[in-house]
C-alpha cells in the first residue's frame, strides 16, 4: 500500500508541474464563459419566441413577421454543457497519461522502476486513478463554473459516466503511448482517434446508431439521458457499452506496456 502511494504521489506531481494545472484553467475559464454566452443568446431568443407576431407598415405595404416556434430541442447552451462533458472530460486522462509516460521514458524512471519490486499493475493502477480522477474532477468544476442546475440533479449519474468514460480513455491513452516513442510520433494517431471519437456527435442527428461507434458517441447518448435531453432508456446501454469497451481495452494496454514498456528489452 505504502508502494502504491508513492505511485500516486508521483502522479500527482506530474499532474502538478509542466503547466498542467495552468492550461486546465484556461480551458475551464473558456468553456464556461461560452456556456455563458450562449444562455444569454438563449435567452434573447426565446424572449423574441415568446413575443408573437410583429407588424411593420411601409407606405401602402404592411407585413406580419412570424416568430419562430419553440423548438422542442434542448436550448444551445444545454447541448454545449453536454458535448463539453463527453469532450473535454473524457479526453483529458487521454491526453496527458500520454504526456506523463514519455516523460518518464525520457528521465529514465521507468527504466529505474522496472528494477524495483513494485510492479506493472502497481504502476498502471496509479496512472489510472489519478488521470481518470483528474478528468472527473475537471468536470465538477466545468459544472459548477456553468451553473448548470440539471447536471447537479442527477450528478451521481453524471459523476459514475465521467469516471467510466476516463478510465476508458486514459486506458486508450496507455494503449496509443505504449506504441510511440516520443510526442511527435504519438501525435497523428492521436489526433485521428480523438477525430473518430468525436463523429458520432456530428452524425447522430442525422444517423442515431453512430452513437456507437466510439467512446465519445455512447458516453454522449449517456449524458444526453442523464441531463434530460435524450431518450433515458439509453442510459443503460451507454454504461454497458463503455464498460464491455473498458473490459476489452485494460488487457490491450496492460499486453501492450508489458512488451513495449516493462520487458528488458523495452524503452
């Protein structure tokens, strides 16, 4: 156990340092000042909506101009506080799980920790926890900084699908690192999985099964029926499908480390 929390101190210093904690707030300052923005749009709207018909006269010609009706959508800032919730929290452990392993390849303290009794599993878990940890907490403060009241009505729901939702993508994230060597190498498939992680929120109006083709589309389904902006009965399904994903993903990446990053022979 003392093992383990030397791990998770480690971790966390790497979370600390490299301007993490600074990015973090500008990211968070920036996604909530657009949540603003857009409940104030909203609100102008639907102030116009709820007007009714407007009549202008010009010399001999009069014409009735018709407001918009309701839309039974969810307003523009509650679909942005979702796709927020899928695409900034998920991807967070995702991205610098990675960050933090090729620095450790590049110290050398990897290396050095192979010769210690503390182990592969030790390890993995650490990283694990504190990025998937990170990413929730990331997202308790996008919620509160947006002042979103039916996030925090069902926030045991929203709490349990953020930390599902990490834990796969920061395992993903393991999965990717364990295969590139530096950031320049691990970049462009990097980039081309998030693009495929986030289609299905681009395709699903149109197309709803390409909500399940990738992590970011069954965690969205989730939270869409979570906020009560999509069909509840998806619930289920979103936490079945990223979960069967997380059971596939976790020994992929811990077959992976073990032969590109814990064998002798390895970085």
């Amino acid at each position: 156990m003392k093992a383990f929390a030397t791990l998770l101190a480690l971790e966390l210093r790497v979370l600390a340092r490299g301007g993490f904690p600074v990015v973090m707030a500008v990211v968070l300052a920036a996604s909530a000042l657009s949540v603003h923005a857009l409940r104030a749009v909203d609100a102008a709207a639907s102030v116009d909506a709820a007007s009714g018909p407007e009549l202008l006269e010009a010399g001999p010609w009069s014409i009735t101009v018709l407001r918009p009706e309701a839309s039974s959508r969810p307003a523009l800032h509650e679909r942005m506080v979702t796709t927020l919730l899928v695409y900034e929290v998920l991807i967070l452990g995702f991205l610098f799980v990675a960050v933090g392993l090729f620095q450790q390849f590049e110290e050398g303290s990897l290396r050095a920790y192979r010769l210690s009794p503390g182990g592969q599993a030790r390890w993995t878990g650490a990283k694990l926890l504190v990025w998937s940890a990170a990413g929730v907490a990331y997202g308790l403060a996008f919620l509160a900084a947006s002042f979103e009241p039916p996030a925090w009505s069902a926030l045991p729901g929203v709490v349990a699908l953020s930390a599902l939702g990490s834990l796969l993508m920061t395992t993903l994230g393991l999965l990717l690192a364990a295969f590139s060597r530096n950031l320049s190498q691990w970049f462009p498939p990097a980039a081309g999985l998030l693009a495929l992680n986030m289609a299905p929120a681009a395709l699903a109006e149109s197309w709803p099964e390409a909500r399940w083709l990738a992590p970011g589309g069954a965690a969205l389904a989730g939270f869409e029926a979570l906020l009560g902006q999509g069909d509840p009965a998806l619930l289920g399904a979103s936490f079945a499908w990223l979960g069967a994903a997380l059971a596939l993903a976790l020994p992929l990446s811990w077959l992976a480390l073990r032969a590109r990053a814990f064998k002798e022979a390895g970085r």
